[in-house]
C-alpha cells in the first residue's frame, strides 16, 4: 500500500484510546444485493478497501451479519495484517435469516457467539469498539438494553473488546448503557432531512462521545431532494457532496461512514466532504428538515 493520506476532510476524534479520521468508511455495501452473499467484483471490493486505507481512513465500520460473515472476510483478506493505525468497528445484536431479514439477537449466548464470530473472521484477538445494535428495522424501540449491554461489558473485562457503542437507540437507552458502562460512540439514524437527534448530539458533543449517523444520504423526499440540489448546483458540487460536508460541519463529534463498493466513488465522497460551506448555505440546508 502506498503512504496514506493525511488530508482527509474533518480531520479527527478520539474514541477512548483510539484515535479515527472523522471520514470513515462503511462496508455494508461490499456484500451482495441486500447485503447477502458475495460482491459481484471481488477483487474490486477489495481495491476499495485498499484504497481507503491508501487515502489515510482509519475507521472502517462492520458487521458480521454482513454477508453474513462476507464484509469481515473481505476486510481480512484485503487489510490483514492491519496498520497499526487502522481501527475496525463492529456491531453486535442482529442475525440474518434465509430471507435475508435482520432478526434480533440479544440474548448472553447470541452476542457472545457474535463477539467470536467477529474476532475469527476479522482475525484479530480483541475487537477495537462493538456497537449493540437496538430497535429493528423500524428504527429504535423502547425498552432496557441493561442484559444484553452487561454482557458486552463482561467480554471487555474478558479483554476480548476494548471500547463499546450503541446503535439504533433512544435517548433513554444511551443514558441506561452510560449508568452500566462507558461508551465512546452512538450510531443513528441522522441526515439533513431526519433530525430528530440534533438536542442528543449535541448532548453527547458536551460528553465528547461521538455520534454516527448511518444512511446519512438516504431518506430525502422530491421536495427535500430539490432544496439539497439547489444548494449543490450553486455551488457547482454534487448533492451528496453537499450532505457529507454538511454533517461533518454539522458537529465536531460527527464521524462518517459512507459506504460504496467502487475506487471512484470513494474518491468522491472524500473530495466532496471537504467541502465548505457558508453560513448561507448550511442556513439554507437547515430549512430541509424544518
């Protein structure tokens, strides 16, 4: 690999010990349709995770259920052995079924077994950060997280886990798993258009535990998309350029993890996150959500 970058957009955070590039990369889209099953180009997926550690990203997100199991692989294959720079996030808490659904698996036995899933198939002998994965596909879900996060806890004593995250989780849970243990990252829905976290955000800014919002590009209607692509023509950018730029302006605790299973696509999204914005713009953006 050549020498990474260091001029990746948003510069970084600190996770516990950890230091990350505040532009990350996610890996859920490397598996098949649906996330099922193998990549259509192998080799190309693997090219993307090469060049994202080319590029100087130190934070890539992942799941076993992925695939199931096909992300992991593909990141041992491509990275192993891993930089020493390089931290990989995990998320626990969810299965695949035959039909490709994501049913829950927070029981002690499930995310034990899950936690050993990830270290076999990312080959590495303690897990850098796990999320527990709350809520379905619906999104998050009220209801104590205490078994299944205590758990989790008791791996880290184990030493098979370093730091812990939540994901999909309502401000209520976040605030039961901080009374059991520390976290150092929520994972959320969150984008221009989907807002409903800003007051935690900022909460947890305060408390210097980052927020990652997954799908931060997806979820905009006609009108929304239309308002977004206004902005970005001004500015002669693409739309999800102006998205990615506007979360990592958003907050100085926002780290992101866009996903995409091309070289090309990659670059871009590094490029246009570094975008600036005016105070006009994000004004104008901010009325999206509104």
């Amino acid at each position: 690999m050549s020498t990474p970058s260091t001029s990746l957009p948003g510069g970084t955070w600190t996770l516990g010990d950890l230091t990350v590039t505040r532009f990350g990369y996610g890996a859920m889209q490397l598996a098949g349709p649906w996330v099922v099953g193998p990549p259509a180009d192998h080799e190309g997926a693997l090219a993307v995770l090469r060049a994202a550690v080319d590029l100087g990203i130190t934070h890539i997100d992942t799941s076993d259920a992925y695939g199931p199991r096909i992300t992991n692989e593909l990141i041992r294959e491509a990275l192993h052995p891993y930089p020493g720079t390089l931290h990989i996030v995990t998320k626990v808490g969810a299965n695949r079924d035959a039909q490709g659904g994501w049913p829950t698996a927070r029981r002690p036995e499930d995310l034990r077994k899950q936690v050993h899933e990830n270290l076999q198939a990312l080959e590495v002998e303690v897990l850098d950060l796990v999320n527990l994965r709350m809520g379905d596909a619906e999104g998050p879900q009220p209801g104590s997280l205490a078994e299944a996060f205590e758990t989790l806890v008791e791996l880290q004593q184990d030493g098979l886990i370093r730091h812990l995250g939540v994901s999909n989780v309502t401000a209520e849970q976040i605030a039961e798993a901080q009374n059991i243990a520390p976290i150092v990252c929520v994972q959320n829905m969150y984008n221009l258009a989907h807002r409903y976290d800003d007051e935690l955000i900022d909460r947890l800014a305060a408390g210097n535990v980052a927020y990652v919002p997954f799908f931060p590009l997806g979820g905009f209607t006609p009108l929304q998309s239309s308002a977004l692509s206004a902005v970005a023509t001004r500015l002669g950018a693409t739309p999800m350029s102006v998205a990615l730029a506007w979360l990592l302006q958003r907050s100085p605790n926002i780290l992101l993890i866009p996903g995409t299973s091309t070289v090309a696509h990659l670059r871009e999204n590094v490029a246009g996150a570094g975008l600036s914005l005016s105070p006009e713009d994000v004004a104008e953006l901010d009325d999206i959500s509104s």
